[in-house]
C-alpha cells in the first residue's frame, strides 16, 4: 500500500489541546468491524460494552520529564530529548538544532548538576549523549525536565498528570499511550463490576511510535525497537480469559503491538520482555487481539496504518470523517474509538 491511502485532512480547530475534565467525559465513537455501523456515546460509557469474561489489556508505561534544555559554551541553546539509555551514562536523544552540536560538544543543563557531552549520531539520525550527574538521576529530571507533549500541543501542561494515565507505573516512555487517558478508578471499577479482568503490561512508547513514514511504498519503513514486557500475571489473565469465551479488549496501538509481539500462532500470550520492532500493516494477521480502544491519529502515520489493519482502512478512514463531520477532538488529548 501506499503512504498516500493513509492521508486525510483535518481542520486544525479539531486539534485537542487539553484534555476532557474529567477525562471520562471524552466522546466515543463506537464502530463495528463486521458492519462498519458506528454509534457516538461518552467515553464513560465502556462498560457497557464490555462483558463478562473479558479482559482489559492496559499498557501501564510512565512518561519521562525527558526534554531538557541545554546551554553550549558558545551560549546557543538546544534542547535535548532522552530517548532511552546505553550503556555507561550514554543515552540515545534527539537534539534541536541537531546539526549546530558538533560531536564532543559540551552541554550545560544545570551547572553543576547535570552535564553533558555529545556524541556521533547513529545511522538512523539518532544521537548519543554521555551525562554527568551526582546520585540518582531521576530527580535531576523531575527538576529540570519537562514532560515531551507532541508538538501539536502549542501550550503548556496545567499539570503535568494530565499526561500520564491514572495506572501509570513504569518510567520509561517519551509519551504517553494516550488512549489510556480518559480512565479514571471509578471506570475501571465499574468494569470490574461487569466481571471483567483487567492485565497490565508494558511497553515504552519511544521514537519508533512516532517516527515519520518517508516512503511512499509503506513496506520501505523500518520501525526503530521499543522495550516491552508481559508479566505471567498478565500473560495468565489474558490466557485464561481467552479459554474462557471472553475477548482481548487493548487499550492503545502500543497495547496491541506489546501483545501481538508476545503472542504465538495459536494466539497463547507467552510472558516475557525483549525489544519489539513489530510494524503492523493492512494484511496483517491478529492473534491476540479482539476489540481495540484508541485515541484519532495523525494521517500519513504508523498509528494509523495499525488502526486500518484491525478495522479496515476504508471503514477507519470512513469513521474519521464522521468523527470530523461531528466535531469530535483528535490526537493525543482528543477523543476516542472502540473498534468491536
């Protein structure tokens, strides 16, 4: 397929730029995949549609005050996003204006505090950094780190809560799984309370999530590696759902990709962790997943091609111009679909 069948045109009023308050007041637009029938309800209203049996596949990922800002000694300013660490104080980042720091380049955060050198990029583009710091540098991120919202978001947090979901655990992520979102505890309990299940796992949202497709034969992208883990508890509520009758509900594109990565032929979910470059396209065979809840996406996006190989690309593309026509709100603070 081509880059170009994955486009749309969105009107930049649509374009969310805080979240719902509270964020279960979110609009859900419900879609078959059997029908293409598509129904516009609260995002409150999930349990409803959730029975007995099933289980509720949540990616439990912490986002990193990872975007930090950074003085050289010629004084020009850069700012730096962590991706993930190496080895050694080394990370992987993203450094703008990439092309002004020079490798061995010197990088002031907080004098003192923490420091930096650069490093030759990777064939990939990405960057390396080697930090200076005392102590834990978790800390030193809470600080003087900001959370890395999308770049669409053109104001600042209120509260920098709004972008982590509720069961956020795991730091490690440069973003949020944003279909997570719009749960708040009284929701989750009241699946709960219709006999669902609920199965944390993990994967940490990283630049392969979002790197730009720049071939317009779609099977050219390469999707850079995110870490993901399967816990047995997970694996084992998952597993014993399925054997149950129920249906694998995934919240999030990073949920589905942590799970099919994890799944064998016969759709058994095997416990584990490893590093995941799974690119999921129309064509595509599900083992594991059966309903998916996501966030609206950007056009001409890997998120994208993963929601039109669940759904179908025409039904998806068919949903977002309703979802447009209705005024419903997109990207990472926007509403939401559950696709059945």
């Amino acid at each position: 397929m081509r880059l170009s069948d994955f486009d749309y045109t969105l009107p930049r009023h649509l374009i969310a730029q805080h979240p719902a308050r509270p964020r279960d007041s979110a609009r859900l637009l419900v879609l078959s995949r059997e029908t293409g029938v598509m129904e516009h309800r609260a995002f409150r209203d999930l349990p409803e549609y959730l029975r007995a049996r099933d289980v509720l596949v949540l990616n439990n990922t912490k986002v990193l005050p990872a975007r930090l800002r950074a003085r050289r000694a010629t004084g020009g300013e850069v700012e730096v996003l962590l991706l993930r660490p190496v080895a050694d104080g080394r990370w992987e980042a993203l450094m703008r204006p990439g092309g002004r720091v020079r490798e061995g380049a010197r990088l002031v955060f907080a004098p003192g505090v923490l420091e930096g050198t650069a490093g030759p990029p990777t064939a990939s583009g990405i960057r390396t950094i080697t930090l200076e710091h005392h102590g834990d540098l978790r800390p030193i991120l809470e600080q003087i780190g900001e959370l890395p919202v999308p770049p669409y978001i053109d104001r600042r947090l209120d509260n920098p809560d709004d972008y982590q979901t509720v069961y956020a655990e795991r730091e490690g992520a440069i973003a949020a799984p944003t279909a997570g979102l719009h749960f708040t505890p009284p929701l989750l309990e009241a699946m709960r309370r219709r006999g669902a299940a609920i199965a944390r796992l993990t994967l940490h949202v990283g630049i392969g999530t979002f790197r730009a497709v720049e071939t317009e034969d779609i099977t050219g992208h390469r999707m850079e590696e995110e870490w993901y883990e399967v816990g047995p508890e997970a694996s084992r509520t998952i597993n014993d759902a399925r054997e149950r009758g129920g249906r694998i509900v995934v919240v999030g594109t990073t949920g589905v990709r942590t799970l099919e990565s994890a799944a064998g032929d016969d759709g058994t979910v095997r416990a584990g962790s490893g590093w995941t470059a799974l690119f999921i396209t129309p064509g595509f065979r599900f083992r594991a997943t059966d309903a998916l809840i996501t966030n609206f996406h950007l056009p001409r996006t890997t998120l994208l091609m993963l929601v039109s190989a669940f759904a179908g690309r025409e039904r998806v593309l068919a949903a977002y111009e309703e979802a447009i026509r209705q005024a419903y709100r997109f990207y990472s603070f926007g509403d939401a679909m559950l696709i059945l």
